[in-house]
C-alpha cells in the first residue's frame, strides 16, 4: 500500500515505523529536512521536505497514486485542510487526520464528504487516555480492548498466586463458574508460548490473554486473581493534555486524584478547569519529599504522564520504592518501553502503540472494523466481518475448528446480532458475522486477511 503521512513529529515518525515495517510503501511529508534526514537513516521509506498543506508538496510527494493519506502533523487546521486537498484535488481513497481537539470529532458534518473530507479521526491523547481508564477499571491487568462495539473485552493478564485458577486446567474454568462467558486464547510462561488446551495446567505468573463478555469480563478476571484490590486513589505526574484528560475522566468517575505538574502558570490553567475533587499540586514526580508529603505509601496507582520517558521512569521507580500500589510509565521509545515493562515499573504504556490500534483497521485488507495491538505490538486482535456463502467463503458455513487459522491463532468470540459466542468450537460462522481473531504475530496477519476474503463469484 503507498501511504502518504504529513507530519515528521513524535506522532508521525511512530507511525511511519509501524507502516515501514509492514512493508508499505511509505513517504513523509515535513518542512524541516533534518527531522526527514533522521527518518531516512532509520527506516526504508522516502522524504519530501514541504508544507504538506500545499498541493504542490503533495504532488512532488506522489499524491495522484497514493492509497492513503495520514496527516499528523501538530496543527489540527493543517491536518484537516489536507486532507480536503488530498481527496479534492488528488481523489486520495483514504484520508486520516490527527486531531487533538475534542470537539471537532462530536462534529461529523464537518468532517465528512461536505466538510474537510476525512475518512477517519485519530487522537493519541484520547487513545491514551482510553487505554489507561481500562488499566485502572481492571486494576490486575496489563492490557485491555474492547471489540463487537464494547460488548467483547480482551484481557492480557498474569495468573496470580490466590488466583482460583492457578494450578487448575484450563477445561476447570467453565466447571467452576459456568455462568462467566470467557476463553483463554493464548498463554506465555516465561516468555514462550504454551499450547492451550483444555488440559492445560495454568501456573501463577503465567501470562493469558483472556477473550470474555464485558459483562462478565470482571467475574473472568476475578478467577485469575482471587483478591483484585480496588483502586480509589491515584496520583498523577504531568499536567500536559493527556494527564489533564485522565485527571478529569477519573475525578468524574468518583477516584480520589492528585496531579502534579512543575509549570506553575499550567498549574493556576489546571486549578480553574478540573473538577473540584482533584487536587493540583506544583512541583516535580521525582522530588521525594513532595512524595512523603502526599502520602505516596497510600497511594493505589501511580500515573507518570510527563512529554519526557526519562522523567517518567524516573519517577515510577521513585513511587514504587516509596510504596506506591501499583505505577505506570508514558514511554515513548520503544527500547524503554522493553526494558522497564515488568521491572519495578509495573506497566509501560506505549502512545504509538495505542495511536496504531486506531489505524490498523484502515491499513489492513478486508472488512475489518477494528483492530489492536497486543503485548507490545506483537500480537494482534481483529474483528473482521464475514460475507459470502459456503461456495464464496472459506469461512461462512463452516464449524471454528474446521477453520485453517494460521498456527497460534484463534477464534475468540462471535458477536451475531445480540448474541455472543464465546469458547464454542463447534460453533458455525454466518455470514455478517463479527469474527474476533488472535493472530500471535503480525506476521500472520495476511493469511488471517486471506482466509477471510470473498471469492469474485461471489460479486
């Protein structure tokens, strides 16, 4: 796919090495050409040093035969005018705009076919936002999406010493709580992949990615974990959009939250805009007195959302040796991110790798109406949409287990109109269906893509 991405910021640049490394044909778009010169030195792809708003930029770019255009750049008035030029001027099939704001996406009437053209919105800060929420509803979790509009939630999670499950097969988990809708698809131990059977022995600290029914995603978790301490307070360092985003999604939701941020005049900004129970303290996340003062012992869920990694791993280790629950780390570079994950860091929540989860559906072939990243970028999950018949699909009218996944791969879940079918083998795929898929690496994400397509008889 040739994909067109104006913007070489912290956001383009992590998408242009997600794209590159599925071997799309990639050129950024960027005024400044030592920012270009970087990304050329690091990844296979082309640079265009120019305003990407400009139909002359675009043209040198490539933009008459582009497949996709992804502006990222950091003004949301850029992003948006370009893609009105890339699908006026140069017909562009697909269009996504970043777009910070929070209230243009509530406005679909400007931002479709009458308006600035886009096909899709991204917004790291509230994909990050999002993904952190779900972190601290699911306190012993390392991950959690939900796909089949909410109503089917995928856990990564640790099997916990109390848990009931630990030392248990897996054909145990239905036996003991046959109300709960829930699967295990997959199982790490020790970083290796274990076959997943229903005899399979479930360890402590074995790491499983759970497939449930939202509503009974909690009862699922609660098997895994036998004591899920509840989280009420929380600390936050960082006062930037996305600390002030989550800042305000927790108070609103009744958590006891505290944010520190060093800019005093961002300080006075955060004091008159968040909700009155949040409490704004200036100062720094690595300054160990200001720590002991507020009560960092008590504290369940330590949040390091500072623009700068080193500062946030700084002081998450900092929180976690003074006490705090549980921390977790912003990291943008992905080395970091590795290195810390599961040290004294107890989680290390990536921006790009959130950011993707909003791009891969429009990335990827076939009727796919989300997917997301799984244990760092691994692994994936998708919900792709069946069609055809028994003659046109390879999947339509046949049982699960009939099905030539790739091999670690999985059906999760079904979700068929109001119903959900989940941990069925024997259960048949109807067309329209919404097919939930564990792929366990993006390598193996085309035959998924394949297995799915429709025959052209079917046309």
């Amino acid at each position: 796919m040739k994909i067109l991405i104006v913007g070489a910021g912290r956001v383009g640049t992590s998408v242009a090495e997600n794209l590159v490394s599925e071997h799309n044909d990639i050129t950024v778009i960027d005024a400044d050409a030592s920012r270009l010169s970087d990304l050329q030195e690091r990844f296979d792809l082309r640079g265009v040093v120019g305003d990407g708003s400009l139909v002359s930029s675009l043209r040198r770019a490539g933009a008459e035969d582009a497949d996709m255009l992804i502006a990222c750049a950091a003004s949301d008035a850029v992003n948006l005018v370009t893609c009105k030029i890339a699908r006026m001027v140069f017909n562009v099939p697909r269009r996504v705009a970043r777009v910070r704001s929070s209230e243009l996406p509530a406005m679909p009437e400007l931002l479709g076919e009458e308006g600035f053209c886009v096909d899709a919105v991204i917004s790291p800060e509230g994909s990050v936002t999002s993904y952190l929420q779900k972190l601290i509803e699911f306190p012993e979790a390392l991950q959690v999406v939900e796909v089949g509009d909410g109503r089917v939630s995928v856990i990564t999670m640790r099997v916990g010493i109390s848990g009931f499950m630990a030392n248990h097969k897996l054909q145990d988990l239905r036996a003991m709580r046959p109300d709960v809708n829930a699967r295990v698809v997959d199982i790490l131990r020790g970083g290796r992949p274990v076959t997943v059977s229903p005899d399979t022995v479930l360890l402590p600290g074995d790491e499983l990615l759970l497939i449930a029914d939202t509503e009974h995603a909690h009862q699922a978790v609660h098997q895994m974990h036998k004591s899920v301490e509840s989280v009420r307070r929380i600390m936050i360092a960082g006062g930037g959009n996305i600390g002030a985003r989550v800042a305000r999604n927790l108070a609103e939701n009744g958590y006891n939250v505290r944010i520190i941020e060093q800019n005093m005049s961002r300080c006075e900004e955060l004091a008159s805009t968040l909700p009155d129970n949040v409490l704004v303290l200036h100062g720094n996340g690595t300054d160990e007195s200001l720590l002991q003062r507020e009560g960092i012992e008590d504290t369940d869920t330590w949040l390091a959302l500072t623009s700068e990694d080193e500062d946030n791993i700084m002081s998450s280790l900092l929180a976690k040796r003074m006490g705090a629950r549980r921390v977790i780390a912003l990291i943008n570079r992905q080395a970091y991110g590795e290195l810390m994950q599961g040290s004294h860091i107890d989680i290390a929540v990536s921006p790009s790798q959130a950011t993707m989860s909003e791009l891969l559906c429009y990335v990827r072939r076939g009727d796919i109406v989300a997917a997301h990243r799984l244990r760092g970028g691994v692994a994936e999950v998708l919900e792709m949409v069946a069609h055809g018949d028994r003659k046109s699909s390879k999947v339509v009218g046949r049982r699960i287990s009939e099905l030539d996944l790739p091999k670690g791969a999985s059906i999760g879940a079904i979700v068929r109109g109001d119903e959900i079918i989940i941990s069925d083998p024997n259960a048949f795929i109807e067309s329209e269906d919404h097919v939930i898929v564990f792929v366990p690496t993006k390598a193996k994400v085309a035959k998924v893509e394949k297995l799915f397509q429709v025959s052209a008889s079917f046309f």
